[in-house]
DNA sequence: ACCCATGTTCTTTG
DNA sequence: TCAAAGAACATGGG
C-alpha cells in the first residue's frame, strides 16, 4: 500500500538498517522490477557505502557514496524486509542488497512486480525526469492554489497527479477530500481560498496521522473516513458501522467511481458540485448527447 | 471462476 | 494543447 506513509515509513526501516553499510552484493530473483540493466545495476553498487536516504513522494533513495542514488519505487504492492540467510526471505522477495557489516540482506518485496529499482545521478534529476512535484508533505497552501486554481479538470484526478505534487495516492486523496468537506468532483477552478486552505490543511493531517501510526490504517481515529473501505470491513465481517460516516451516524458512505479509481465520499459533509463549476461539465454531457441525437 | 486492487504510463477519443 | 476514459502491466486474494 505504499502511498507517501507507507513509503516514509520503509524509509526509516532502510535508513536504520543500511546506513553506513557498504553494499557486498546486489541479489536478483526477478530482474523484471529492474529499470536498470542488471550488469550496470551491479557493478555501479558492489563496494558502495550507503550514506544516507531520502523520499520524494512515494519514491525512496538510498544515497551512494559516489554521489548517485538508488531509487526504489513500490508500485502497488512494494515492501522492504531484512533477512540473513536466503531460504529466510521473505515470499515475493525479487531483489535484495547484501550488506557487509551486519550480514543481513534488505529486501525489495513485491507480488505484482509493479515496482520498480533504478539508478539516478541524484535526487533531483530523478524528479526532474519523472516530473515530479513538490512532495505533498512540503508544499504549501499558495502553491497548491496556484497550480489547481485555474485548472477545469476533477479535484481528485488533480491530487493524483505526481506533477502537481508528489505522494497522494487513492485512499489518501479520498480521506483528504472527506477531512477538507469537499466532493472529488468539484473543478479545480471551483474551489474557494478558504477550501484551497481547508484542502491543504487536511493534507498536513492526513498525512501526519498516517506516518506517525506508520500507515496502520487501523490505528488511525474514529473520524477518518478510511474505516469504511472494503478492505476495513472485510477484515472484521458484520461490522456495517463502518459503512457510516463518522459525523454523520445515520449517513451512509457512498461508493463510485471517479477518474477511473474507486472512490468512497459521505455525500452529507461533501455536496456534490453545483452549477457553478461541474455544471460546466454536465452541461457538456448534455450538449454530447444531444450531438450524438442530432447526428443520428 | 470472476472480480477487484494501494500506481504509472501510454493510447485513444473528444 | 487539453481533458477524460480506457487499457496495459503482473499477480494475489476475496
């Protein structure tokens, strides 16, 4: 589930394990979570001492002695662990970096193989070749204005978006939505100054709560939406509390699709967009359909 | 057996 | 050029 806590969270695992380890082997069980040819991949680590980490987003690196960096990208279903003998691996290890000191072996974990290792020359010219933005958890109410304020497209597409800033992903953009009492729908160009701040505020929380609880999205308080996701309920059956809004005992959490991404709101605190903005968009709905009619 | 899934990137369509 | 929708990726789990 690595969305920025999640990520945040490997990072400090890495950064407790491997810093001021010198790197004596790079292990591959599956080259396909690669996107740097093994043989570079090996030669530029062997011998490498790790200096520090970093995270950008859902991105973590580990700082090399020479200056560069490894990326590690988890994809869906990315994780870390650390083992010492090889039938002690974790299942779905597919890559894993021996470390001389403590001859332990840190583990790039990952069933879907949607993740990814790479090399970079630095922190910054990886975010500059993937475009990426600020990290959510830096940038700031203004920035966030000026890069949504103007633009007709869906608020939760938009957070998504790595370019704009990097580190919110589905279930985190959802709880942002609902904590800032404001509907995935409504346009970028929509949103008022007092929202604009709602909105960057309820990032700060979200992501603040979930790092401190590590992403044990269990821990996390009554008041988050997070608690009705399938994935809660599912765990404990029967517990259809779950299905209602925190604030909101009676109202039920509804279920949709936004942008393609299954998308939960409480349609109480976040009222559907009005005329003033998404009706620009309903409006062309209905302009195509009568097109359509018309052409027929 | 079928459907869903936390992310990214590309293609298609309007 | 922009925006939206869909597909693809690879695989496990409900």
């Amino acid at each position: 589930m690595p969305e920025l806590p999640e990520v945040e969270t490997y990072r400090r695992f890495i950064d407790e394990l491997a810093v001021g380890q010198t790197i004596t082997a790079l292990e591959v069980l599956d080259a396909h979570v690669l996107a740097t040819p093994p043989d570079q991949l090996r030669s530029a680590l062997a011998g490498r001492t790790i200096k520090g980490t970093k995270r950008l987003g859902k991105n973590c690196f580990l700082e090399l002695d020479n200056g560069q960096v490894l990326v590690l990208h988890f994809g869906m279903t990315g994780d870390v662990g650390a083992y010492r003998d090889a039938p002690d691996a974790p299942r779905f290890t597919r890559v894993a970096l021996h470390l001389e000191d403590s001859g332990l072996r840190l583990a790039f974990i990952d069933p879907r193989k949607f993740g990814r290792i790479r090399l970079a020359d630095s922190v910054a010219a990886y975010q500059q070749a993937k475009k990426l933005g600020p990290d959510a958890l830096d940038i700031t109410a203004a920035e966030l204005q000026q890069k949504l304020g103007r633009r007709k497209t869906l608020l939760k597409p938009l957070l998504l978006d790595q370019s704009i800033t990097a580190g919110l992903g589905n279930w985190i953009v959802d709880e942002v939505l609902f904590q800032a009492k404001i509907h995935p729908e409504r346009l970028g160009v929509s949103l008022s100054d007092k929202e604009f701040q709602a909105l960057h505020s309820a990032i700060q929380l979200v992501l603040a709560t979930a790092i401190k609880q590590e992403a044990n999205y269990r821990d996390f308080p009554a008041s988050f939406l997070i608690h009705a996701r399938e994935w809660d309920t599912s765990a404990t059956p029967g517990t259809e509390a779950h299905k209602f809004c925190p604030r909101h005992p009676k109202v039920k959490i509804e279920k949709y699709y936004v942008g393609g991404r299954a998308t939960y709101i409480c349609p109480k605190c976040q009222p559907a967009p009005d005329a003033l903005d998404a009706g620009a968009a309903s409006k062309q709905r209905k302009h195509a359909r009568a097109g359509a009619k018309a052409d027929k």
